[in-house]
C-alpha cells in the first residue's frame, strides 16, 4: 500500500495516481530557524528573502517553518507586500500541516485586511489558504470553486510568484480531480513564470509535476523530456529533496516501461536524497514506496524491513498518513509470509486509524488490498469478508460522491435560474424606465403612446419567448447532463447511479426479481503492472464490447468496479442461466485482445444466481443478492478463476439467515445447506501477431 499525503509526496503517485502525484510537489526539507531578531523591523529585501526561503524549507516541517513566520511577523510593515507574502506562505504551511484552523484564522485576518482597505489582493490570498485547506481534506470541488475566485480578484499588477502560487495550486487541485487538460493549461502558465523568477526548486518541482500530468494523459515521450529537465535542473542546483522527487518521477515512467530494476534504482536514488535532505517526511514515504515495490515482486521480507523503519519516522513526524501505509504494508508482508494472523493484526491498526480520522476511501482501498493478500495466502475465508467490507465501503464512498454531484447539480441549476431572473429583472426595469420617460412626455406626445405600447408588448411577448427556449435549453442541458452522469465514460456501459435508479423500477416492492451475474476480469492487475494503464484500459473496453455482444438489448450490464461488470436479465431457468454463463466465459475468453502489438490473454470470474431463489423462494433486496453472487465470484476466483459459480438452491428462510449463509458460502456449500453449478471456462486464445 502506498500512502496518498496530503502533505506531499511525489512517491505517493506510484500506486495513487494524479492525486497523490499533485499532493506531491512540495520544496525541500532542511531545519527550520526562527528568526533571531524577528521583533525589530527588517529591510523589506531581507524580510521578503527570508520568507521565500522558509517556504522553500516549510514542506518537510510545515508545522516549524509557519511558527518561524509567525516569529517574523512582528516586523512587518502593516499592509505591506511583505505582509501579505508572510500571511499568504503561512496560511498555506499550516493547511498543508492538516491545521485547518489555524489556516482558516490566518485566512479571516485577510480577509479583514480586505474588507479594511478594499484590497483584492488580500481577498484572493484569503481564497487560495481556504482553497489549499479544503483540498487537504479531498473537498476538491469546493476548493476549485474558491480558486477561480482567487484567480478573478488578482489585481494585474500582481508579483509574478504570488501569481504563481496560485496557479500553481490550482494546477494541483485540477490533477487531483482528474481535469488533465486544465492542470495542463495552469502548470504550464506556472512554469512560464517559474523560469523567467522562480528558483530552481521551483521550477524543477513544476517539471515533474507536469511530467506527471501528461504520463496520465497518455504522452509519454513529452513526459519524459518533462521529468529528464527536472532531474538536470535540481542536480545542477544540488537541491536533494527536488532531485529525490524527480527520481520518484523516473521510477514511475520506468515503471510504465515495464523496468523494475530501473525503477528500484530510481527509488533508491529518491531515498538517499530525502536522507541527504535531511526531509524525514520524504524519507518516510519513499520507504512506502520501495517496500510497495517488494511487496509487489515477492521479496517479503525486504518489504517487511523496510516498512519497519518507515514506521518510526511517520510516529516522529506524526505523520498519521505514513503511519497508516507503513502499518499495512507490515501486516502485507506478514500475511505473504503466511503469518495471516500477525499480518491482521498490523492492517487492522491502520483500518482502526484511518477510521478514527474519517478517511472511508482509504479504509476502503486497504480493505480492497488485504482481500488480494488474504486470497493469494489461501485464507478464502478472510478474503471474501474484506471483499465484502471493501464493497460496502465503495458503496458508502459512492453514495457521498453521488450527493455531492447532486447538491452541485442543484447549486449550477440555482444559480443558472438567477441568472436568468436577474435578466429578466434588468429588462423589467429598463422597460419600467422607459415608461416613466413616456409619461413625462404623455402630454405632448401622445400621438407616440400607442406606438409605445404596442412596442412594449413586442418586447414582452419576445422576452417571454426566450425565457421559454431557454428553459428548454435548460432542461435538455439537465437531461443531457443526466444520462452523461449515469454512464461509465471509458465503456460506455452504465454505472451504478443508473443501477440504482433501475433499481426502482425492476425492484419496486425492495425485492430483486431476475437473474444476477456478477463478471471479473482475471488478474487484471497483472495486466496493468505488465502492459501499463493503456492497456487495462483497452482490455477494459474490449470485454465490455464482447459482454455487449453476448447479451441482448434489453439486458443490463453496469460497470459496476475496477474490473467488475454487473449483469441484471429476466430471470431465467437454470439450462439458460448455465448457457447464457459459458456463453460469457468463452466470450472473455476469446481472442487475445491485442495492444501495441501484444497479445493479451484474458479470462473472467463469475458468480451468479436467480431470485426469487429455489426452493424457499425466498425474496431477497438488491443489495443481499448482489452480495450473494459477489461470495459466489469471489469462490470462483479462489479455486482457480476462469470459471464460473452459480447458486442453484439455497435453504434460507429469511434474510437474516441468507446473510449467515452467504458469509459462509463454501462452508454452507460443504455442509449441503446451499447447491452450487461450477462451470468451467475455455482456455485462453492467443494467436501470433505479425
């Protein structure tokens, strides 16, 4: 496991992705000095010098360099530039330090400079603290919001690195949220201004994170050349924190080239320069990271050793982030080494963490990964119930995600609507304005009266006919809007809010009727370590098409996970539920899908089972049919994969027993208490690519 930090590291991205690279950026670690004489007033050249090097020093200590700031405070001018710069740096050290309060006092003594001196300058440093603050805690939505904000109140005359830091967070937030072509567009407006008055953190630091972006946009070679000037740009300035980000960096590219000992190198390489550094926060998650390699290529127990000196650095630090990776990548090793239970032990105390702190998505993805060790261990058991822990957590993440959408739907509607009733208000009132005009005149142009009034109803017969079209618009917008959020935009297959919503209509009384097939690519993770994310994509897209092609148009098939497809058909009698499972077997199955001249094998899991289920009949939710099939697939992948498991006779009375049942499904199996069908799938084809 890989840690995601909010306070930063370029690391994090090997497992995490844009989010954790664009939490990655962050300047170099060296001890942090109060100032000595920071109650007599400095030269603002010296004060403005010493500001900028406590920021380029307060990643690693975020916590030490913002007091350091608060020391200078005392000589400042009042509402001078070096003012604005120190409250600016520190409001930012102390949302990057996961002290929101602090940050937020910060960001209401400018926002009171502001509202004082009717200075928009303050207003927008007052935004981009509130904004880097809420992206610390994953509200990316309402942090990009302030941060247009920001960015609108900037005078034009603002200095080149307070514009800078601004688009430069701004560039981060839209990588978080997955808006390549926009983080592209900021950083590159960043790193203009970094090469004509940054320093070389600065701009090497931007090199790697716009390498980042475009390896995730899939233009590799420009990436490449990115991260090769990041890598030049920080040696020659011999600054070791930026180096060792820009060889994490490298390690991700080789890691898409299918390198391991370049990317271990590279990884190292990162190690000995947060070490050099002196940045222990750096050191820490670089340790994740090279114990995730381990991990990933079977040494156990040099993933085990490196865990266990991460641990201590992450509890010095108080680093709860890297305390929660380390602890789980300790209990990994020890499952792989088939010390299942000690293992547990470890992974439950970070779950218990990440849980006190109210971190559902990371609970969920350690949830998903201990399910893969567990199963690799041979403990089915243990597997199958953190699969299931694991996809009720998914669903919870989901459903936030989901209101979120809607609130932020409803607020765009809202605030379209008063748009709308703020023109029609204009027009009112200048239409009541040339009225009043008419009447001055009434007594000498009354021959002009008609023709004025006439003119009027034309403009309200007109005006009321562009609100109308723009209502439709309005509501063809929304619809289009609607369908768009209800499909999986890489497969074009439904998601699981169109699940839902059909849901309603197939399950009306809360009772699923029908056949259930739940559909897993086979080591699809294996696919993606070996041909990179392209390819997982393309194999993803492939056997959407093939699933399509097997099933009829009425059928529906979600994409329901990762790697998962949900299938949801009238339900059928048992010779056709088996036909229609092999048929979609053989149909993974088939041809090798084939990407960048590579033949890919692929096979698939499946669970499935007709409800009302034989012979209770017993009626059963969606969502404890779902979790039945999901047992019975995740057997299927445990005694071999390529296969399929159906739930042919249950003997429950209620879903209370149901529930005991499908926590033991092979032990229920064994026992005769449940009837399984196991069919199994054909061999893969893989044909020669000329």
């Amino acid at each position: 496991m890989i840690a995601w930090a909010a306070a930063a590291l370029l690391g994090a991205a090997l497992a995490s992705g844009p989010a954790a690279f664009a939490a990655a950026a962050s300047p170099p670690t060296v001890p942090v000095t109060a100032p000595a004489a920071a109650a007599s007033a400095a030269p603002a050249s010296d004060l403005m010098a010493r500001i900028r090097a406590l920021e380029h020093e307060g990643d690693s200590r975020p916590r030490e360099a913002a007091d350091a700031l608060d020391a200078l405070d005392a000589g400042a001018a009042p509402y001078s530039a070096e003012r604005l710069e120190l409250l600016t740096v520190r409001g930012l050290l102390l949302a990057q330090a996961s002290e929101p309060e602090a940050a937020d006092r910060v960001a209401q003594t400018l926002d009171d400079w502001a509202r004082s001196r009717h200075a928009d300058a303050a207003a927008s440093a007052a935004l981009l603290v509130r904004a880097r603050a809420l992206a610390q805690r994953g509200n990316l939505r309402k942090a990009d919001t302030l941060l247009d904000d920001a960015t609108a109140l900037l005078p034009a005359d603002t200095a080149p690195l307070a514009r800078l830091r601004v688009l430069h967070t701004h560039g981060r937030i839209k990588d978080e949220a997955g808006k390549l072509e926009e983080a592209a567009r900021l950083l590159h407006e960043a790193l203009s201004l970094a090469d004509a008055h940054a320093a070389a953190w600065q701009r090497a630091e931007l090199r790697s994170h716009l390498a980042f972006v475009y390896f995730e946009a899939g233009q590799r070679e420009r990436a490449w050349t990115l991260n090769a000037e990041a890598l030049d740009i920080a040696g020659a300035a011999q600054d070791y924190a930026a180096l060792g980000r820009a060889h994490t960096a490298q390690a991700i590219l080789l890691d898409d080239r299918n390198d391991p000992d370049g990317q271990r190198r590279e990884m190292e390489a990162a190690i000995a320069c947060a070490r050099r550094a002196g940045a222990k926060s750096d050191e820490s998650l670089y340790l994740a990271n090279l114990a995730d390699f381990y991990l990933k290529s079977g040494q156990f127990k040099t993933a085990l050793a490196l865990s266990e000196q991460a641990l201590p650095i992450s509890r010095e630090l108080k680093d709860v982030s890297g305390e929660t990776v380390a602890l789980a990548n300790i209990g990994f090793a020890h499952i792989s080494m088939k010390q299942v239970a000690l293992g547990k032990r470890f992974v439950d105390d970070s779950i218990a963490i990440d849980e006190r702190r109210g971190s559902i998505s990371s609970v969920a993805s350690t949830l998903g990964e201990l399910g893969g060790y567990l199963e690799k261990a041979g403990d089915v058991a243990g597997a199958v119930q953190a699969y299931h822990r694991f996809r009720k957590l998914s669903d919870e993440v989901f459903q936030r995600d989901q209101q979120k959408a809607i609130v932020e739907m409803q607020e765009r509607f809202d605030a379209e609507r008063r748009t709308r009733d703020l023109t029609l208000l204009n027009r009112e009132n200048e239409l009541k304005s040339a009225q009043l005009r008419q009447r001055d005149l009434q007594q000498r142009l009354w021959w002009l009266l008609a023709a004025t009034f006439v003119l009027s109803f034309v403009v309200l017969v007109l005006l009321y006919r562009r609100v109308r079209r723009s209502n439709r618009a309005l509501e063809s917008s929304n619809y289009q809007l609607l369908v768009q959020s209800e499909r999986d935009p890489l497969t074009g297959l439904a998601n699981r809010r169109h699940f839902q919503a059909a849901m309603k209509q197939l399950a009306a009384d809360g009772k699923l009727a029908g056949t259930v097939f739940l559909v897993d690519i086979d080591h699809f993770k294996r696919i993606n370590d070996a041909h990179g994310h392209t390819a997982g994509d393309a194999v993803l897209m492939e056997m959407a098409r093939r699933l399509r092609d097997t099933l009829r148009e009425q059928d529906l098939i979600v994409r329901w996970g990762g790697e998962e497809f949900l299938v949801v058909v009238r339900a059928l009698g048992p010779e056709q539920v088996e036909s229609l499972a092999r048929r979609m077997l053989a149909a993974m199955a088939g041809a090798a899908v084939v990407h960048d001249g590579a033949p890919i094998p692929v096979t698939g899991s499946i669970g499935f089972a007709t409800f009302p289920i034989e012979p209770t009949l017993l009626a059963v939710s969606w969502e404890r049919a779902i979790n039945l099939v999901d047992t019975a697939m995740y057997l299927a992948k445990a005694h071999g994969r390529n296969r399929a498991y159906g739930v042919r006779l249950l003997h429950a009375r209620d879903e209370g027993q149901l529930d005991d049942i499908t926590r033991g499904l092979e032990e229920a199996w064994r026992a005769g208490t449940v009837a399984l069908t196991l069919l199994q799938g054909p061999s893969p084809i893989i044909e020669a690519v000329a």
